[in-house]
C-alpha cells in the first residue's frame, strides 16, 4: 500500500493526494523513487548539484502529469521550484544551469523520443 511507507515525505503524500484527486494516476513507491534518484546517480537532473532531493513532476500536475515512476526526476529545491508548471522545453534550455548532456538524459530516462514519450511497460 502507499500509504504503509514511513519514508515518505509529507510534501510526496501531498502530491500523491493531488494526482489521485485529479483522477490522475498515483502508482509511485518508495523504491521507485530510489531507483529514480539512483539513476541521476543521486544528483539534481536539472542542475547535477548534490542537493537533497525532490519529487519533480517533469510535466506538472497541473498539466496532467501523472505522479508516477514515467514523470518523476529528482530536483533541487531550487530548480524544482524555478521550474515549476512550466513546459520543460520551453523552460529548460532557457535555464542557468542548461546543459544539452543532462537534457538528453532525462529524455532518455523517460523515453521521451522526437515524436514525444514511449509508452513503457514497468
């Protein structure tokens, strides 16, 4: 169940509550998000600083994005918030920190391709 993690920050419960609320799916676990952090080898996808970390929808929930292991990347605090709701392709390559080699990860990392994001079975 999601709600048997005691890891579990009250801000990712919080967004947990929103998606579903929004009859949007709300699939994300714990170890998903270790392996997400694991992945951008525990470092912010945005800036690459060794910051803590959270939960950043890559698109928003106010979007429809999903609060699920296909929208999560880890963030900075600062980055998550300049970010936002904002379009990641229209916010991102205007970003202090922009760097073409982290943009092609997370796209990478969210099988994102040129005609948009592949459908993944987890």
């Amino acid at each position: 169940s999601i709600h048997s993690f005691p890891t579990r920050r009250s801000s990712d419960l919080a967004q947990n509550r929103l998606a579903k609320g929004r009859n949007l799916p709300a699939t994300l676990t714990v170890d998903q998000w270790l392996s997400i952090k694991a992945a951008f080898n525990n470092k912010c996808a945005y800036c690459g600083k060794e910051l803590p970390l959270a939960q950043e929808h890559f698109v928003a929930l106010s979007k429809d994005g999903e609060y699920a292991i296909s929208n999560i990347i880890p963030a900075c605090h600062s980055c998550n918030s300049s970010k936002n709701n904002k379009d990641f392709f229209s916010w991102y390559p205007k970003y202090k920190y922009y760097s073409k080699n982290r943009e092609k990860i997370i796209l990478k990392y969210l099988c994102y391709t040129d005609q948009g994001q592949q459908l993944t079975i987890i």
